[in-house]
C-alpha cells in the first residue's frame, strides 16, 4: 500500500471503466476513447467532488437515469443506461441471469470461465489493510453502493415482467432466456405460476 506501483495500477477498481467519478470531473488529454489515462487525476482531489455527487452520478450513468441520454441519441427519446448491461462481481448469480434476460439469450448449462484466472490468495491482508483501502478509495465504494442499488432495482423489475408475462399466459417453456435454475438459487421459486421469494439456496 506504501508503493507507488499502488496508485499507477491498483488504487482505483473503476479507474479504467469509468469515463469519470462525478459531473463536473473533467476530461483531459490523457483521456483516451472516454477512459481514463493513468494521468488522470485522483477523483476525490477534482472540484466539486463529494461521494453524494459520485453516487448521484452513478446512479444516471449506470441507472440510466440522465433524461439526455437516448437510445436515438438525440436526448428526446427515452432514456437508455450508458452502459446495457453492468455486472456485479460479488452477485454474479444475479449478474448474469439479468444478461440473458436483458439479451434475451437462452442460458448456457455453465457460465463460460476461458479467461477466468484463479484469484490470487488475499489471506495475508489484515482488517486494517482493508479499511485502509476504504479510506483511501471513497470514489470506488460510492460507485460499488450506488450499482448494487441499481442492480436491486433491475432484479426487481425484471421479476415483475417475468410474473406480468406468466400471468398474460407465457409458460416456463416460452421464457427460454430466463434462467429459471438460477432464479431459484437466489430465491425465486415458480410454484403454480407465481414466482415466490423464498431463502436462497445459495446462501445455506
């Protein structure tokens, strides 16, 4: 945490994907196609910064909730989230049954992992390193709070259409990209054509 190679390559979990923490952070020639350039300086030293503002941010690029924003690209349409689809690491479950909805893609018997290299061990960080890293990283965690509340409201509104859908006559059947096996690991049980909460599976 003391090295410099921390704040080059590490310090920022979004630094990458991120076109920047909050509204009034600016662009800068070290912005290269809306990402931000190891350059670009520390969100929480830009004017007008405040973890409110990185959250309400946030919330219009993730959430799609910026009215400017339209899938003609005019800023008269309906508003459209920046990004389709996001996911969250820590939810994956819920992550990836909202993309093959969303895409409506039938879902693969098991989440490809080609690319997916082993996590490196973290067993020798200690308590204080971590709240280190939530001192030293606001921006990141107001990102996190603010997609995980997003993500709350997709999984919702994403139920609501499947039961609306069920209700209009579709079947389990005719709703190919709804990851039913999924569903009910994280507590979304079909029973007699109602989906039930019930406790996760995957949590017992």
């Amino acid at each position: 945490l003391a090295s410099k190679v921390y704040d080059k390559h590490y310090r920022s979990m979004f630094k990458g994907l991120m076109g920047r923490f909050h509204r009034g952070q600016e662009f800068t020639n070290g912005t290269a196609y809306g990402r931000m350039g190891y350059g670009f300086e520390r969100a929480e030293e830009t004017p007008g910064y405040s973890t409110e503002n990185v959250e309400e941010y946030t919330l219009q690029d993730l959430g799609g909730l910026d009215s400017t924003i339209s899938g003609a690209g005019d800023g008269v349409g309906p508003p459209e989230p920046d990004f389709i689809w996001f996911g969250i690491t820590e939810r994956m479950k819920e992550s990836t049954t909202l993309f093959y909805y969303f895409f409506r893609a039938r879902p693969l018997p098991k989440t490809p992992d080609h690319r997916v290299q082993p996590c490196r061990p973290n067993s020798w960080w200690s308590e204080e390193d971590r709240e280190e890293i939530r001192r030293r990283e606001p921006a990141d965690y107001a990102v996190w709070r603010a997609a995980n509340a997003i993500l709350d409201v997709r999984m919702e509104k994403m139920r609501t259409e499947i039961q609306n859908m069920l209700d209009a006559g579709e079947t389990k059947e005719s709703l190919f990209y709804v990851d039913w096996d999924q569903l009910e690991e994280i507590g979304h049980i079909l029973e007699n054509g109602r989906l039930v909460q019930k406790p996760r599976l995957d949590r017992r």
